[in-house]
C-alpha cells in the first residue's frame, strides 16, 4: 500500500491527472479552468502539462459547455465539465435532463454518453445563494443520471477516475466546504465500487447516513453521542443515485433506528427517498420512524446566519434523542 496525504483539492487534480495519463480522449472543459486552474484551483496546472486542446477555458455558457460535451462523448471522448458553482448548472439543465441522460437509451445503445459533470456543492465557505445550492434531487429523480459524492480525499482520488471511465453520465457532486480538508489516500487502489456506500464507523443503536460535507458533521456526532452512551452507525452514502440500499438494509436490520443528514431542504429529497425505501424494506425491524435533519425550505441564506441553516452536530444528536425515546 502507497500512501500519502492531500487536500480533497488536490485530490481531485491528482486523479484528473492520472486519467488524463492513462486516455488521451479525457478532456476538461470550463470556466477558468486552465491559466487560472478553476475558482477552487482544482484544475491548477493541468492546462500547462496537456494543453488548451485538452484543457478548455470555455465562454460562461454552461448550456455551450454540456451540449458540447454531449457531441464529444458521442464521437468517443471522455469529457469531464466544471460547473463553477452549484448554482450555476441551471442554465444546462435542459440539456443534462434532456440529451445527456437519454442519448443512450434512445439510441438504443449505439451511443454511450461518458461524460462527468463535477459540481461544487453544499455550502459552508460563507457564500450566498447560487454559490452554496443542494440541487443533488433534480438529477438524483432523473432517470439515465448517476449521482455520486466524496466526502474524503481518498475517494476524490479515485472516484472522480471511476466516474471517467464510466459509459453513463455522471453528476459528481464535490462538498466544496471539505476540499482544504486533508487526509490519507492510497495510490494503489480503493476497496469500494463508485457507487457503494461505506460504513464509516460502526454502531448498535441509531444508523446515521449522509453524504457529502454532512459526514464529517455525523462523525462529530457520533464521538459526542458515543460519551453519552450511545452507539450509532456512520454511514457514507457515496452513491445518490443509485442508492446502495443493502449496505443501509444491513444496518437498520442491526440498530432499528435511522437518522439521515443532508443539506439540502428535507422535502422531496434524497433523504425523504431514502426514509421511504428502508421504511418498506425494513418495517418489521423498526424500532421508531426515521428522522431527516436536512436544511430548511427556504432559499439558502446569507454567510453571517448560514450555519443556522445547515446541519449540526447538535441538531443529529437532537435526531439521535428522537429515535432512541421510542419504546423498544
């Protein structure tokens, strides 16, 4: 095993370096993304190793940069697009939900459609809205997109190579509040699937499951929870659509009581589906509903109240009080 330690940043330009060496068809396109290395200096560097031809500052066009990027992957390339911020995929939004994910269905398999769509997301870094957005759910409910997140430098390195290689469309969903965060990734290789989901930390009584910025923020919770005397289960969801309901299956048959922590609004979202499926799948070993702490329905607010919005650790420990004051 060869280790080392990075920033989640630095991660992510590691393992887009590494593609970029192993398939000459990978292409970055962008806002910024070359001389100037993106807004998150997450591309730094690689326009000068491998040039304007695979390394493209694009116009402020986000529809311009998917729609080319639809005829790239049609022709065999492999193109990974930056959304600057969350915020901005809206104006491609037509064409990811439109082309990019039903190219190869409609086509009848003759087209793949291996593209990545890396998005900032979540917030956390004291911006305002269109720079701090979830909008993980729009895609996550459409069919033909896959949806992943990272939540530690070791799976940037290698999931943002898997989501490369993949032949469907991904959304690559990066916490943008977690990427000076440093940790250890190995370069030889990673024990998981791109969209498996990771038991973090093990527990017996509530099962906790995130994704993105929110897992660090279930970690603290559980080191809290754990001085108090009770046990939970961490779960790194990693995939968003498709979601690996087994591992979550396994955990809740275990603990009989869920706890989902997510930034974006609680209604009509990931967490929601997730509460939904596993109260279907696992009714009988319930012990008390499932609970979402999730950000509220409201636009997101400015920097100074931001931390109102988003989950806490007091806030999933309030969740953990909920579920545990159920009669067994």
């Amino acid at each position: 095993m060869v280790t080392t330690t990075m920033t989640m940043a630095k991660a992510l330009n590691e393992g887009l370096r590494r593609a970029m060496e192993k398939d000459p068809k990978v292409l970055l396109m962008g806002e910024d993304i070359g001389k100037l290395g993106g807004v998150f200096r997450i591309t730094d560097g690689l326009q000068k190793d491998f040039g304007q031809d695979r390394v493209i500052d694009t116009p402020l066009a986000e529809s311009a940069i998917v729609g080319t990027a639809v005829g790239l992957a049609i022709r065999g390339y492999r193109a990974v697009c930056e959304m600057q911020f969350d915020g901005f995929v809206f104006p491609a939004f037509d064409q990811i939900v439109s082309q990019v994910a039903k190219l190869h269905k409609r086509s009848d398999g003759v087209y793949t459609m291996g593209l990545v769509i890396r998005l900032p997301f979540q917030g956390g870094i004291g911006a305002i809205e269109h720079h701090s957005e979830s909008p993980e759910a729009y895609f996550a409910h459409t069919p033909g997109l896959r949806v992943v997140s990272c939540s530690t430098p070791h799976d940037a390195y290698w999931m943002i190579q898997q989501s490369i290689e993949h032949d469907d469309p991904i959304i690559f969903c990066e916490p943008k509040s977690r990427y000076w965060e440093k940790g250890e990734v190995d370069l030889e290789g990673s024990p998981y699937g791109l969209f498996d989901a990771v038991v973090r930390r093990e527990g017996t009584d509530v099962t906790v499951v995130g994704y993105g910025s929110s897992v660090k923020t279930m970690l603290r919770a559980a080191e809290t929870a754990a001085g108090e005397g009770t046990s939970l289960e961490v779960i790194d969801l990693r995939g968003i659509a498709p979601i690996d309901m087994d591992t979550l299956v396994t955990s809740l048959e275990k603990t009989g009581r869920l706890v989902v922590v997510q930034e974006a609004p609680r209604s009509t979202s990931v967490g929601s589906e997730i509460v939904a499926e596993l109260t279907e799948r696992c009714f009988y070993s319930l012990r008390a509903p499932g609970i979402r702490v999730a950000g509220y329905h409201v636009p997101y607010p400015p920097s100074r109240i931001e931390e109102d919005y988003r989950p806490t650790v007091e806030r999933v420990l309030d969740a953990v009080d909920r579920v545990m004051g159920y009669a067994s």
